[in-house]
C-alpha cells in the first residue's frame, strides 16, 4: 500500500504543554456529603505554528472508511533516509484539556496528523508522550503455558527500498497491476532489475531487499486480455508504460531497536514492506480478501443456499510483539458466489423452478439485485469465454426484446441475433437477459447463456440460514483449529518461498508457546434472605438456585400484548403466571393479576395494540403508569420487535419485554430464569454485585466514587450508503457496586468512528451557549443517582481499529475533559482510557488438550486466562483476556489496550477489575467475553437502529417491508433519534 505524502497546506501544527500531576490522594473521601473539587490533570495550548491563531471552523473529523489493523508510523531519525511519511502517526501527545480549541483538535483527528515542530517550542511537551506505557507485568493467577497462533519471523538484516510505479494507460483492477509487474520481472529481472524480486502492493509501490541499477527508469510490457475469452487461437495484447522511481528507504535497525522495547516509535513503513513480502506469493496462489485468502481447493466449498457457498481460506498479518516479529495466522472462511449456469443460480436464488413458471415483478426484482456487479462469462460461443460484468436486467422476456442494428434504426429481435451470429437456439424465451455494458449502450446476453465466473466474494448481507450454515462451517473446535493452522503454515512452505528468501525472512512452524496465568472468579453476593447469600462461580458459570437477587424490584403494574395467532389466550395467561412465579423465587415482587386481560393483536398493527393497552391501562389504574408490558411474539417477526422496542421506548415510555412463541410453548425454567433476570434490570434492580465491591476492596474503584463508562458505535451493514452509524455510551449509576449502568444513543454521520456527542455545546436565545452531550448527561445522572460526582473516570471504548487508536483518544478524551470542566471549574478527575477489541485473529489453545484440568468443557482454555507478554505490544499496556467459558468453537480472548491512564494501575489492578467486571452482566449467569460496559453499549447502540424512523420501500421483492433509513441534514448532520423516554433512560433498558 503507498503511503501517502502529507501536503504542507494541510499540515497541523500542535504544541501541547501538560502541567504535571499533582499529588493525589487516592483516599480522598466524602466529608459533611461534599467533595473537594480536584486540582485540574492537565492544562493545554493548541497554537499554530507561526503563533497565530487558527481558523475557526477546521474541517471536521474524519469518517471512518473503512477498518485498517496496521497503526500509522513516524518519520525514522534524522541521518536515516526516510520513507514517506505515514498518514496514522503514533505518538500523540497528552490529550488537550478543556482549554484546547475543540475545532483545531477535530481537524488534528480528521487529519490523522501531528507534525513535530521545532525544539525551542517543545518546552512544555513531556518527553515520553506515548500511549500508556507498560508498568510492569501481571502476577496474579495460576501460572500456566498456553499456545498462540503467532509464528515468530526473524528480522531482514537488509535495508528494505521503496519505488513509485506509474503504469499508463492507468489501470484500476489490482490483478491486472500484478499481472502487468509479473510480466516486467520475468522479462527483465536478469538484466535491468540487477537480478532482484520485488515484491508488490498492486496499486502503486514496489519494494526490493537492496537497491535496484537505477533510480528511474521506464518500461514496456505488453499482457494479454483475460477478459476476451479466446481459449485457442491468438489474444488480444494491450500494451503498457511501466515507470519505476526510487523514493525511499527504510532502516531496519529501528525496527529491531521498536522490537526490542528500545524505542516506542513504530516503523509503520518498515513493517508495511515486510507483510507485503509475505502475501506476496498467496495472492498469486489464492483468492485475496482484505488480509485473508480464500481457496475452494483448502476445504471442499458448503452450499449456504440462494446461490451462494463458502470457502475456507486463513488470515495472515505480520506483528510486532514482546517476542520480536510474529506472523499471526488464523483459519478463516467467507460467502462466495457459486459459480453455476446463471438459470441455476437464479433457481437457487428463488427457491422455485424459473424454467416452467413465469416471473413474477418481485422475482425479477430480487434478480436484479442478487447479478447485479457479478461477473459472467457467456458459454454459447465455442471458443471464446468473455466476460462481462452485470448491470441490470431486461425488463421484458426475451421473445420480446429488438434492439437496432444499424444506423438506420433497422430493429432485430435478440431471439434472431443469436441464432444467426452463434447458430444458438434461445430456449427459455419467457426469461428476461442480462444486460451488461453501460446504460447508453447496453447488451444483452440470454441467461442460458451465461456462467457465474468463479471466486466472487458475496459482499452483501446474509440471512438467517446462510449466517447459521457459514457459522457451521466455521465453528471449529479448539484442537481441530490448531491442527488446520499448522497444516496451512507447512502448506504455505515460508522457508520455500522466494520472496521471503530474497528479503531474508525466516519463519517457524512451531505455534508461540506463552506464559500465561489464570485469574481467580471473584465472589458474588446476594440478598441475605436466599438460602445461598454469596457465590463462586465455577469455570465461568454458575446458577440461581437457591439465590435471591440482592436487589429485586417490585411489579405492580403490567400488562400482556399478544402478537402470536397460534397462541391461546389461556396458553398466553398461563406463561405470564409461570414467569410471574419466577421472578417471585429470584427475589422479586410481581403482582400475579394484570391491569387488563391479555390483548391479543395482529403484528401489522402494533402501534394501535401498543397505544391501546396503553391508555386502557391509564384508565384502569387512574392515571398510575404501566411498569412493564410483556409482549408474545411470533418466531419470524420481521420488523415486530423493532417496531414495538421504538414505540415502546421513545413514545410511550414504557419498559417491555418480548418472549418468543416457541418459549411460551415449550417453558423452560433456565429460560425463565434468564428472562427474570432481565426484568429485574429493566425495573431499575440488581441481581448480583461483587463482594468486593460492596466490600470496598476493590482497587482504584473502592476508594473514591468512580464511574464506568462503555462506549461503543456501530455502522451500517456493507450496501447501505446512507444510513447513520449509532454511539452509544452507558455509565454507571452505583458506587460502589459499579453494576447498574444508564445509557444514551445518537445518530452520527455515516461511518464516522468518533463519538460527535459526547460533549457538545450549542447557542440559546435566552441562556446563551450550552452545554450537553453523552458523557456530561450521565456524570449528572451519576451524581443525583449516589449524591457524590465522581473522583475516577473508566473509560471502556470497543470498536476501534488499531489505525484509529490516535484520533479516537484525541477527540473523545477532549470530549471527556470538556464534559467535566463544564459541570465545575476545575474538575478534572483522572481518566484511563482502554480499548476493547474483538475484531483481532489471536486465538490462545492449551498447552496439552488431554489435560482436562486446563480447559473447559468445551476444550478451550479456561476462564479467567490473560496474557501479557510474548505476543502483546513491545513497550504499550496492552493484554488478552479470555474470561468466558466456551461453547463451542474456538474461544476468542477479548484484546485489552490502555491508552491513556491518569489513574495509575498497576498490570494486576486493571486485569483483575476486568475480569472480575465480566461476572457482572445482567442478563445471564455466565462470566461474558467483554467487560459488560462495553457490551452494554453495544446492545444500547445496536437497539438505537430500530429507532430510526422507518419508510416503507420494496426489498427483496416484498412489498411493505420496511428498511430504516434517516435523512441526512445537508453535509455535516444527521436526523436525530426519537429521544427516550426520562423513565427509560435512567434503567437497563437495551439488556
């Protein structure tokens, strides 16, 4: 991938000066229920760099195009003749305070840049102003060896070069880039490349291990044209211009220094090159996609139905870790397009026989989308197998299409065309042809005629049935993972591969064995009337028998909806009494009578059912709100639950809980259970806590009131162009339980990663300028909800890629410091910031899978296992914790990254709040694979997207159905979310 050169016009110039800490005392308590206001962590200057002030309305923050794993770099040390300059740097500077421009520090984060500048303006800068560094390893736990799916690379001892390549005629299709350079070095390798093999990225750089005879030069080749199908007889050849510019170089000597924690800037350039070298040859081998490789020779490709098959492939990345270099190599599979005759990809597609019943508008509709951008190639011609991409479908049969011939408009029907240019009779008439080429000049090929081409990557999303048949294909157990990773290293043969031998690359076969320890379940408490008043869990899980929730709410008022017709009413009455019991045996209080019978309605008309049971309810308690409503829903719902989660929460104000049909029939008390525990949290109570916690025994949490945040954003699925991304931030609202956590949502600009809403401020006529936003909302909700403002800021932050690491600190802390500077001058409490990642291809196995005393039920690894050395950052506070127990598959250790910790905690300190954090989550008794913060506000933002008005459109053919789309408010705003409800708003109602 080139690396893009930074434009002075669009430079930042930073300087940030940084107060130092002072002393704080951890023990600061409450005194006569005031808190002395804390001295300010930091104050900042942002100043351009002529020393004037900068414009006032900067470009805002970048949106988050697409996910890149590989951090940006800085430019090598003076006397080291540099690559270019990468556009992710990674050494940010302390975040700014509340005094910092909030517009100069969004433009710094769009631009993903900070330019050093001159010594004498650096007298305030702190020296070492990385991310966190490492205070030191974990020794808590068991001590234990486990395996990773890291292999360890050694270091080229050669310097790596950069050449710019310009190919004329300019070519978008990366394979006909790579085709065009393959040509060149087998033509020229002996002789003008110096006997070098470059490796190549496919757009625009090519690197060598030692300098080529030149520093420019241009070249010829001519390739064949794939695309015209010709199986015997000549091909057509395009003719290419290839320059080759030398630019740079890059030293690995600081990336040796980088690996062995000598240095704490990356080499981003240096470590670009070297994972360039090793896909090299597997692009030419396999199917690229993204970073993974896709082959249907690996595994015998699985039909996932609708045209569609999976093919199993593996994922490879090159790392820098405690260890040195490390290739991460993982198993992976993804939908493909199966490459079958088009009418019988349509068949599968549909579901029905095309070739004897007609079509119907819906079908062809569903059509259109499933080929439009495939790639066919027609099969009526003996020897020629052109390809065409699909743009569209014929809106008539084919026994009806005529198109001109000449410029005389002289009109042939395509039925004729082809019999008399191909001698190939059209059997199947009735079905529209696919139109390939542009608008202007369409053609139109008979789908009889036509295949699928082979290795397309379906990109669209999939439903239920195919996401439940790609998840059994990909569902493997832990041993069986590891036996295919190996096998695919040994397949791949490193030490065979040219490239990596021209580079000087060696790579083991041997998975990383690492040191790893087993952290303790923490102890749980509940309520002093159970038979069981606390708990500890056994790998990863425990039960509710003979627990009573140690704070269990009180339903008084409720009422059922029913939406299922295959549900009785007596059936439907005689659910809500067996649940009602239940939450009584949990420890809850819960009315055995509703307000009013159970409604029963059609599922096209929950908006009037909903606002129905509402007001009957009103009149029947005079005026005294519903608590809860339960609503019974059919199994296949489609919009139901979404539709009835928006009314409920942002109209109504009311708390609701759905249960399926298949649950009201078949009543299990685990089911029950489980959705008691729900209810509970939903009314504003608490389940479990830990000991610990309500013990005061938990560090840097325990001594002074704290507060958990979990923010999270999601985005739209892949095709969706213009729908919003959703954040959501949860918080907690108990100190020092830290169990209960308010939420709030926002729509933001498509694809944007930073959170535009935590701390915002806005002009009123009568007030002046106000402040608001996410985070200030819930540090007031903190404080009326404890009487105490918090002293300790947690900021859990999950869905950020390692590339945005960077700007997602340098907005969102500001973000964080402005909110409290605003609530009170000089609050500033201390903030650590951790990056939740679960996107990441590390997966951790037992050292002996016969040792049933070192992994669970399922084979994986234990709960409760972290990692902090070998394979994690060479000088950053980063760790893997797997602190869930398996199911099945593989269990994937969630990546734990501080940023940024003002808070000081020690390596045990913050893997063991982790951990124990995980045995919290409200709506199951099984530790959870995310600290539950994060979790929460990814619930919380996955629900917001039911709350974006809906329109009615015509989807796969089926009208009516409705697809959430908000309007965009010109080009930097979104339409806002339906508020929720004040009573909505203050309880767990996404869990």
């Amino acid at each position: 991938m080139p690396i893009r050169q930074m434009k002075d016009s669009y430079e930042t110039h930073l300087v940030i000066k940084t107060q130092p800490l002072k002393n704080h005392n951890p023990k600061t308590t409450v005194q006569n229920g005031k808190i002395t206001p804390l001295t300010p962590v930091t104050t900042t200057t942002a100043t351009p760099a002529n020393g004037q002030s900068q414009a006032s309305s900067p470009s805002p923050p970048s949106k988050n195009r697409g996910r890149r794993r590989n951090r940006g770099g800085r430019k090598s040390d003076q006397g080291d003749v540099c690559m270019r300059p990468s556009s992710r740097p990674r050494k940010p500077p302390p975040p700014p305070s509340q005094t910092t421009s909030s517009a100069v520090v969004a433009a710094a984060a769009s631009a993903g840049e900070i330019v050093a500048v001159n010594h004498q303006m650096q007298m305030g800068v702190r020296k070492n102003s990385n991310f966190a560094p490492r205070p030191g390893f974990g020794t808590l736990g068991t001590r234990c060896i486990v395996k990773a799916n890291h292999f360890l690379a050694d270091l080229p001892t050669k310097d790596l070069n950069q050449y710019d390549v310009t190919i004329t005629p300019e070519v978008s299709s990366k394979s006909v880039n790579r085709a065009i350079i393959a040509e060149l070095v087998r033509l020229y390798k002996e002789s003008d490349l110096g006997t070098r093999l470059p490796a190549y990225d496919g757009r625009k750089s090519l690197y060598t291990a030692g300098e080529l005879p030149f520093t420019w030069k241009e070249f010829t080749v001519k390739i064949v044209d794939e695309d015209d199908g010709i199986i015997n007889g000549p091909k057509r050849e395009r003719s290419y211009k290839v320059a080759i510019k030398f630019v740079a170089r890059a030293n690995m000597h600081h990336l040796g220094e980088f690996l062995a924690g000598k240095r704490a800037d990356c080499p981003q350039e240096a470590l670009q090159i070297l994972d360039i070298v090793l896909r090299e040859l597997s692009v030419k081998r396999f199917c690229p996609v993204g970073r993974s490789f896709f082959s249907p020779d690996i595994r015998t490709p699985q039909r996932l139905g609708e045209g569609l098959e999976s093919w199993c492939g593996f994922y490879q990345s090159i790392r820098p870790t405690q260890m040195g270099l490390s290739l991460n190599i993982d198993m992976a599979s993804a939908a493909f397009i199966e490459p079958l005759p088009v009418i019988e990809f349509v068949a599968q597609l549909l579901g029905k026989d095309v070739l004897s019943k007609p079509l119907s508008d819906s079908d062809r509709v569903k059509i259109k989308k499933g080929l439009r951008g495939v790639k066919v190639e027609v099969t009526h011609r003996a020897n020629v197998r052109r390809k065409y991409r699909v743009a569209g479908l014929t809106t008539q049969p084919t026994r009806e299409l005529m198109f001109p011939v000449d410029e005389n408009c002289t009109m042939k029907s395509v039925i004729e065309y082809f019999q008399e240019m191909y001698g190939f009779t059209i059997q199947h008439t009735h079905l529209p042809c696919l139109q390939v080429g542009n608008q202007k000049k369409a053609s139109y090929l008979p789908m009889e005629a036509c295949k699928i081409v082979e290795g397309q990557r379906y990109t669209k999303r999939l439903n239920e049935k195919q996401i439940t048949a790609l998840l059994k294909v990909t569902c493997q157990r832990p041993r069986d993972r590891e036996n295919d990773i190996l096998r695919t290293v040994q397949h791949n043969a490193y030490d065979q591969d040219p490239y990596a031998k021209e580079f000087g690359m060696n790579i083991s076969e041997k998975l990383a064995s690492v040191e790893a320890r087993i952290l303790p379940a923490p102890w749980l408490k509940y309520h002093e009337n159970g038979k069981e008043k606390d708990c500890l869990p056994q790998v990863g899980q425990w039960n509710m028998m003979n627990k009573k929730m140690i704070n269990g709410m009180t339903v008084s008022r409720w009422a059922c909806v029913n939406f299922s017709r295959s549900v009785q009413e007596n059936v439907a009455r005689g659910f809500c009494n067996e649940l009602g019991q239940m939450c009584e045996v949990s420890g809850m209080e819960f009315n055995p009578e509703p307000v009013i019978p159970i409604y029963s309605a059609r599922p096209d008309q929950v908006e009037k059912a909903l606002k129905h049971v509402y007001h009957t309810a009103m009149n029947k308690t005079k005026g005294k709100e519903l608590e809860l409503l339960l609503a019974i829903l059919p199994d296949n719902n489609g919009s139901l639950y979404g539709d009835l989660k928006r009314i409920c929460e942002t109209e109504l104000g009311l708390i609701s809980q759905c249960c399926l049909t298949k649950h009201v029939f078949k009543i299990s008390k685990q089911y029950l259970a489980n959705v008691s525990l729900k209810i509970n949290v939903k009314m504003g109570g608490r389940n479990t806590v830990l000991l610990d916690a309500i013990s005061c025994r938990i560090p840097l949490v325990s001594d002074i009131p704290t507060i958990i945040f979990g923010a999270d954003v999601t985005h739209p699925e892949n095709g969706e162009e213009s729908s919003p991304s959703i954040a959501a931030v949860v918080a907690s609202q108990d100190w020092p339980e830290v169990t209960k956590y308010a939420g709030l949502v926002c729509a933001q600009a498509h694809r944007q990663e930073l959170i535009q809403d935590l701390y915002k401020t806005w002009q009123d006529p009568v007030r002046g300028t106000v402040s608001g936003g996410m985070i200030r909302d819930l540090l007031i909700s903190f404080r009326k909800a404890t009487g105490q403002k918090p002293l300790r800021i947690i900021f859990y932050r999950d869905g950020v890629s390692e590339g945005q690491f960077y700007q997602v600190l340098l907005y969102e802390l500001d973000a964080i410091r402005k909110a409290c500077a605003s609530l009170e001058p000089n609050y500033q409490p201390p903030v650590t910031f951790i990056v939740v990642q679960k996107r990441h291809h590390t997966r951790l196995f037992a050292n002996n899978h016969r040792d049933k005393s070192s992994t669970d039920r399922s084979g994986n690894i234990l709960p409760g296992t972290v990692v902090d050395t070998k394979i994690c950052h060479p000088t950053e506070f980063d760790f893997y914790l797997c602190s869930h127990a398996g199911i099945q598959g593989t269990s994937r250790p969630a990546h734990y990254h501080v940023l940024w910790d003002e808070n000081k905690f020690t390596a045990d300190g913050i893997q063991s709040l982790t951990n124990n954090l995980c045995y919290t989550y409200a709506r199951c008794t099984r530790s959870v694979s995310i600290v539950p913060p994060a979790y929460y506000a990814h619930l919380a933002a996955f629900r917001a997207r039911f709350y974006m008005e809906p329109e009615i459109m015509q989807d796969n053919g089926s009208p009516g159905k409705k697809s959430t789309k908000t309007t965009t408010v010109g080009d930097c705003g979104v339409k806002p979310l339906p508020a929720l409800k004040e009573n909505v708003k203050r309880v767990m109602f996404y869990c």
